[in-house]
C-alpha cells in the first residue's frame, strides 16, 4: 500500500451509530492478503435504499444488478455486500453469474430476499471474481454484525486509497437527533459521471424512497460529480444512502436534513481528491462570469482535468498560460479580452493579458501551498462553477504502472 497521502486528515471521524444498521468486515482473500477485504452491512426491515451510478458504457455486473433493483420499494430489510481487490468488471456472463451466486448464498444467510442484496466490487478490471471466497465468507460477517463496525467496513472497500474515509452530520427536528454516517473509497480512475467511486451513506432519518432519491440525485451532481482526480471515470462507480427509519422522525422535505446529506456528501468527495494517487496538492477550481451554469463546468473540468495544468502545480510552477489553454479548448464560450484568472486572492491576468502589478513570485508562493484556489472569471455572463481535483505526479504514474504487478 502506498504511504499515507500528506493531504490525509490527522485520523478517522467518530461517526455515530445509525439506528437500523450494522456492520462487519472479513479478510475473503479476493486479491489482497492480510487484509479486510469484503464488509456487509445490514439493514433492519423498512428501510428505503436509493441510489446513483456510473453511466460507462462498460459498468459491471454489479452495477447493472444494482440499477435493476434499486428502483423498486420494499419493506423488507436489505444488505450491501462490497468487495475490493477484483471489480468484477468485463467478465461477461461469468459476472453476472457471480453477482447472482452472492445474492442467493447471502438471502439465504440472512433471510432477505435476492432483490435485496446489493453488491459492489472494486479493483482490477477483466480478471474473474472469485466469488466463492466471498461466499465463504457470508456466515462470518453475517455473525460478526454490530452497529459500531463501520470504520471496520471503510478499510474492507480501500484499493489504492492510502487511508479510510468517513463523514457524518447530524441535525435536530422538532428536538429529536437524526444522524447520516457515510464512507467511501476512492483513489484513482476518478472523473465520476453520474456517481462516483464507491460510496455508502446511512440516515437514521425516515422518508420515502421516492424523496431520498430526489435528495441524493441533485445533491450528488453538486458534490461528487464536481471532483476528478484524473478525469477517469470508473466501470463500478456507485453510491447508495439508505435511511432506516430508525429515529422516527419524518424529515420529508425538510431543508436542514438535505443541507447535511450534502455537507456529508461534499466531506467524503473532498477526501477522495485529497487520497488522489500521488497527489500532494489540493486544489479547487472555480469559474464565474460564464455564459451559463454549464458552460462553467465544461471551463472548470477543463483545467482541472488537463496534464499540463496538474503537473505544474504538482512542480509548483504558477503557469497560469496553461489555464489561458484550458479554457480555450474546453469548446465552452470565452473570450480572450474578458478572462481574468486569480491563484488565491493574488490577480494573475486581466482582461486577456498579465495584470501589470503581477509578479511571478507572488504565484510561485502560493503554488507552494497544500490546498490551491484557482478562480477563472470568463466575463460573459453569470454562469458559475466549482470543481476539486489534484496534482498529477510521479507518484500517480507509480502507482498505475505497478496496479497489476
């Protein structure tokens, strides 16, 4: 495993216990040794499940089985089952065979119904899953299941990732707590398209399927569909919240509950950039004075995705140009005589030339710095965007030269 990423936080959050679920993790062996490597979570009958996912032409079989239950409402209880090591991606029939082999082998553990059990499998693309080890393995996190096992759980679903991500926030309604705890795992091959990585969030809160749904779908597109780490988007790419109804409190909607599924949603895809293979440099990427809302995106991915602009900051080199060349070719509208671009509150270029108190070693201060702003302001209209990535260095060519070795 990598070391630790120097962006990493000091440690794991103390996320509470969420009502309505519990946890356990196991070492099934799927590709890492002496390692947790598979978890499930369980959740008590009445619970709702929603989420999103990748739209790569070429997802797993273990998103396609996802995506053709998750649309349905039951009041049965339902499980997540999520291993590492193999992403049970490219595998044809054999695949879809594997899913449907852990489903079955876990309905009859726990007692759930097959269209209940949701799995998700990351790492290494085209090989088969060894399924039967994860199968093997059913009945010991089946037994092992408590509430308080979901850092336990965060470090089953690393593959790259130098450290476990957790997130939690928690509001009051009408005096009552309602709590959402959330993990993730996400390192490289992150450009997310409709989701992201891999990602589960649990709420003791209570709402319909239907409502949650419509939460994490607009939430989703503001916070993890905003990231890249090197504009890769995943075949597995999932996210699923379920709330379990657990505290009682209805939170239909309820602003205050959305705000903080964001702000939990926002937290972990913070810690996914900040975990980018080899990155040292935590950077966010606004755009304002676009044509449009989506013009700016287009503008922010653009830099945050580009080669030459992540390796300059990974050298620390303010080359603001290569911003100038980004926004170019993003094919969204701009206009050479209206950008203006910022490295921190510093103004680098005005009006499509070098601002004239602007000096080189003002932007190479500031390019020493671990988290980065880079603000573009394209001066045709009110469209606005913000986008978070990292630096691309020898590290994430390492890393990715020796995935397989």
């Amino acid at each position: 495993m990598p070391p630790r990423s120097p962006l990493a936080p000091d440690s794991f959050p103390a996320l509470p216990v969420i009502g309505g679920v519990r946890f356990a993790a196991a070492q099934a062996g799927v590709r890492y040794k002496g390692r947790v490597d598979v978890m499930l979570a369980l959740l008590d009958p009445g619970s709702v499940v929603t989420g999103v996912f990748t739209r790569s032409a070429t997802r797993s079989a273990n998103v396609l089985d996802c995506q053709a239950k998750i649309g349905h409402d039951s009041k049965a209880g339902a499980a997540i089952i999520v291993n590492s090591g193999n992403s049970n991606a490219f595998t044809g029939k054999a695949g879809d065979g594997s899913v449907r082999a852990i489903c079955e082998a876990a309905s009859g553990i726990t007692g759930l119904p097959a269209e209940r059990i949701f799995t998700s499998s990351t790492g290494v693309i085209g090989e088969p899953l060894p399924h039967d080890r994860i199968i093997a393995k059913l009945e010991e996190l089946n037994e092992g299941l408590t509430e308080d096992a979901i850092e336990m759980a965060a470090k089953a679903i690393m593959t790259t990732d130098t450290f476990p991500k957790g997130a939690t926030a928690t509001i009051e309604v009408e005096g009552k707590p309602v709590k959402i705890a959330g993990i993730a795992k996400g390192s490289g091959m992150i450009a997310p398209d409709m989701a992201t990585m891999l990602v589960y969030i649990f709420t003791d809160a209570q709402i319909s399927r239907g409502a949650l749904q419509e939460i994490v779908s607009t939430v989703n597109a503001r916070t993890f569909n905003n990231i890249t780490v090197d504009s890769d988007t995943s075949t597995s790419d999932t996210l699923l919240m379920a709330a379990t109804g657990a505290s009682g409190v209805d939170v239909t909607g309820n602003a205050a509950f959305a705000e903080a599924v964001e702000t939990v949603f926002l937290d972990l895809a913070h810690q996914v950039v900040r975990d980018g293979e080899g990155a040292t440099k935590f950077v966010t990427v606004t755009v304002t004075g676009a044509a449009s809302d989506a013009d700016a995106r287009t503008h922010a991915l653009a830099i945050a995705n580009s080669p030459l602009v992540k390796t300059a900051i990974a050298g620390e080199d303010p080359n603001w140009g290569r911003i100038v060349m980004a926004v170019g070719k993003s094919g969204a509208a701009a206009d050479r005589d209206t950008l203006s671009i910022r490295f921190g509150d510093v103004l680098v270029a005005d009006k499509g030339w070098r601002a004239p108190d602007y000096r080189e070693e003002q932007g190479a201060a500031l390019m020493k710095e671990p988290e980065i702003d880079i603000t573009v302001d394209i001066g045709l209209g009110q469209g606005s965007a913000t986008v978070w990535t990292c630096d691309l260095t020898h590290g994430y060519i390492q890393i990715n030269a020796d995935y397989r070795s």
